[in-house]
C-alpha cells in the first residue's frame, strides 16, 4: 500500500510541477489542449485522493509536501 500512497504522491507532484512551475501559461493552442488535458488529469488525481480514507490521505499529502520542500 506504501508504494501505491507514494505513487500518487509522485504523480501529485509531476502534474503540479508541469502544471504550475516548467509551463504555467499555454503560449499557443497546442499547448493549451496539452494544458487542459493534464489539468484534467490533475484535477481526477486530486479526487481519487480525496477519496482515500483520512489516513492514506494524510500519508499523500505529507509525502506531496516533502517533495515540495526538497524540490
């Protein structure tokens, strides 16, 4: 179960990342669809982790903010 809880931290992660900090405005249209489509599965990511029970989550969010720390 841990590395599952670590595999959505990481995709968590790559999508806010690539969302937020390489690209955080889509330039031409292209990149806007690219843009909406990650967000899409960021926002269904996000979700899923809300639908965890509150201890899973907790795990997730933790391990989210410690790659956010030494990132």
């Amino acid at each position: 179960m841990n590395d599952f809880l670590q595999y959505l931290a990481d995709r968590k992660y790559g999508y806010y990342y690539g969302l937020y900090k390489i690209q955080p405005h889509a330039y031409t249209e292209g990149e806007c669809v690219d843009r909406l489509q990650r967000l899409s599965r960021y926002k269904e990511l996000i979700n899923l982790i809300d639908n965890l029970p509150i201890e899973h989550k907790k795990v997730v969010d933790g391990l989210f903010e410690e790659k956010m720390i030494y990132a």
